[in-house]
C-alpha cells in the first residue's frame, strides 16, 4: 500500500513522520540496523532529491541513521548495486529506508509517497535496476512523458528544496520522539 503527503501542507512532514513510525515499529525487527538510502544524481536537478535528503541527515546533530548517498557521495545507476553489496557485507539483515525522486501524473507533482517493501529506481527513465529496501519514499518531481531525461532537467530547483524539507523534517522528527530505537550518529560514504 502507498500513502500520498502533499509537500505543500504544513503538516505533511508530521504525517508523514506518523506513518512512517508506524511501519517502522510494525516491520522492524528489535536488532535490525536502520539505512537510509538515499538515491540519485547531483548532476540533475530532478535527480537530486536523494542526495539533497543525504546531505541533510548528515549534516543534522542528532541523526541516528546510517545514511549513504549524498551531494557528495551520490548513489546512482552506475554505482546502486555496489552500494547494496556494501550494506549487505556490513550489516546482517538490515533495514533500509530507500529514498529517491520520482515522475507521476501531473495531478501528483509535489506529492510524497510512502510504501512498504522495495523501491524500484529508474523505472521513470525506463532503466532496470535493482530493487532496494524494506520501505520507500519518493518525491514526485514531474511528470512522466515520452522524454524523461529531459524533464528530470527541466525539473524546477524549488519543489525539490520543498520535497526534501518535509523528507528531512519526518525522518528528524523520528527521532526525536524516542519512539523507535535510536543508534549513535553515523555516516558511511
């Protein structure tokens, strides 16, 4: 099942944050490690939701996260299934949040959706990739058409700013509640 917050209302981070604790306690296991996958390129705008999401977790005194792909270390195509095998030889069965930015209906730009199992990255520009994670987030950035690559440049820098504001603001705000089991801060590249 898939939610929808829409990025614009001033409680969507809060909403988001609910839900998202919710099936955090429900489909996490008590010693499973929390990943934070961040996916995406720093070279389009459109593209660039993961990494912007990275780089703000990272930057944030309290995240207890572990978190790959940032502004600076970007987990895209090229490198997606590399950074899997790397968590997968880190951590024993963990759980990772995958996070990336998404092409929908016109209707549902500016939309957040949220939904239990594997996120499927590059299906909007019609690439097979490997399917990642135990939960998903995307931002819808634009709308789907014959020349996606194109429209992920064409992408306006402000909904991405705006997308990856409430992404940040939900994910912080897990944390601060203290309802989920909080890990010392850490970032891997």
């Amino acid at each position: 099942m898939n939610y929808y917050f829409d990025s614009s209302s001033e409680k969507a981070a809060l909403l988001l944050s609910i839900r998202l604790k919710s099936i955090i306690n429900t489909k996490k296991k008590p010693n499973q490690e929390i990943i934070i996958l961040c996916i995406g390129s720093d070279r389009s705008t459109g593209d660039s939701l993961g990494p912007l999401i990275g780089y703000k977790l990272k930057k944030a005194p309290q995240c207890g996260f572990y978190i790959y792909g940032d502004l600076m270390h970007p987990v895209h195509a090229g490198n997606l299934q590399l950074y899997i095998d790397k968590i997968n030889e880190t951590f024993v069965d963990p759980f990772i949040i995958a996070i990336d930015a998404s092409l929908g209906r016109e209707e549902h730009i500016g939309l957040i959706t949220l939904g239990e199992g594997p996120l499927k990255p590059g299906l909007g520009v019609k690439k097979k990739l490997p399917e990642v994670g135990a939960v998903h987030i995307t931002g819808i950035v634009n709308s789907s058409s014959n020349s996606n690559h194109s429209i992920l440049q064409t992408t306006r820098l402000y909904l991405i700013i705006q997308l990856a504001d409430v992404i940040f603001n939900a994910l912080n705000a897990l944390l601060i509640s203290g309802n989920i089991l909080i890990i010392t801060p850490k970032t891997i590249a």
